[in-house]
C-alpha cells in the first residue's frame, strides 16, 4: 500500500562546445560594447567639464555677432583681434571711461585690438557715444552674453583672434596694467601664427 517514491533528479543538459563559445563570445562582444560606450560617455563629459571651466568660448552653433545699441549687426573679421568686455548697467559711465583708457594706452603700444562692451541688460545701458575705437553692443549669441557674465564675475575680458578664443585677461584697476597684459596675449598670439 506504501509506494516508495524515488526521488526526481533532473537529467543534465549536454552542452556543446560551440554554444559555450558563442555564449563566451557574445559575453565578450557585450562587454566591448559596454567599454566603447563608456569611453564615449568619458570624453564628452571631459569636454563638457572643458567648457564648463571656461566656460568662455564661442559655441559651435553661435558667433561672436551681435546687435548693437542702434540695432545694427556687428560682426569680426577673420583675421582681426577683439577684446570682449561686459559693460554693467549700473555703472556704464564708469565702465566706458576705464576701457576708453585701456584703448588709449593700447594704441601707444601699437596693437591693432577692437575694443567690444557688452552691454549686460540689453540696450539699457546709457553708454556714452564718442569713442569710434570701441564699439558697443547690446545683443550677442546667448551663450557668448553667458559668457561675458561669467568673464565679469571673474574680473576678466575675452581677447579673440577671429572667432576663435586667444586668452583671457585679468581686468584690475590699473589700465595701463591692462593694456599690457592685452598686448602680451597679442603679442602671444601673433608668435603662434607665424610658428603655426
């Protein structure tokens, strides 16, 4: 009346060797995949974490174009350099009078550098007119007006050779200081164009 019930092992699967080397081979595959992905993401978080530290270039899709005041278009030439500086609203006047001073003792040095405020509230800035080495501009490509703000925070002007970024320089409250700082970066900058 009593059944013995024996016990039910599983039979063992047969495994081949080559399902074991596709399996290995897809693992291996996956695993390449994973790494190329990684090393992708890698890079561009290293070249987000360049632009983030800068964070004063032009982007690949903006220009250093702008408006200015009397909603004319202002553009750079290639070959020319341009001192990008941020003008505050509050203090425009004071702002214009100190760059007029740099401009001024940058011509002793026989730099050719186009001077550029930019105005940090659009065209709210009562910029005095009078000064034909400086031009004023109350638009620009949103990130270029970011990183304008970011160069005033940090007490600094964008010197640009084209509409690529040279150098930034250290703005205090000395313009001749200034001016020879510029043409250093200048000066810099034409050695690499005749090594390059």
């Amino acid at each position: 009346m009593f059944r013995v019930f024996k016990r039910w092992k599983p039979e063992k699967a047969e495994t081949s060797d080559t399902g074991s080397f596709v399996t290995v081979l897809a693992m291996l595959l996956l695993l390449a995949t994973a790494a190329r992905l990684l090393a992708i993401d890698l890079e561009r978080w290293r070249a987000a974490q360049t632009l983030s530290e800068r964070a004063s270039t032009v982007s690949s899709s903006g220009s250093l174009t702008g408006i200015t005041a009397e909603h004319t278009r202002w553009t750079v030439s290639s070959d020319e350099y341009v001192l990008l500086f941020p003008i505050a609203a509050a203090t425009a006047a004071a702002d214009m009078a100190f760059w007029r001073a740099v401009a001024s003792a940058g011509q002793r040095d026989g730099h050719a550098v186009q001077f550029v405020g930019v105005c940090d509230s659009g065209d709210r800035c009562a910029i005095p007119h009078g000064s034909p080495t400086i031009a004023t501009l109350s638009y620009m490509d949103p990130f270029q007006m970011r990183a304008n703000a970011i160069a005033r925070r940090e007490s600094r002007a964008l010197l640009y050779h084209g509409q690529r970024l040279s150098a930034s320089v250290v703005v205090t409250t000395d313009p001749h200081g200034v001016a020879a700082a510029i043409a250093r970066e200048v000066e810099k900058e034409a050695e690499k164009g005749v090594e390059g």
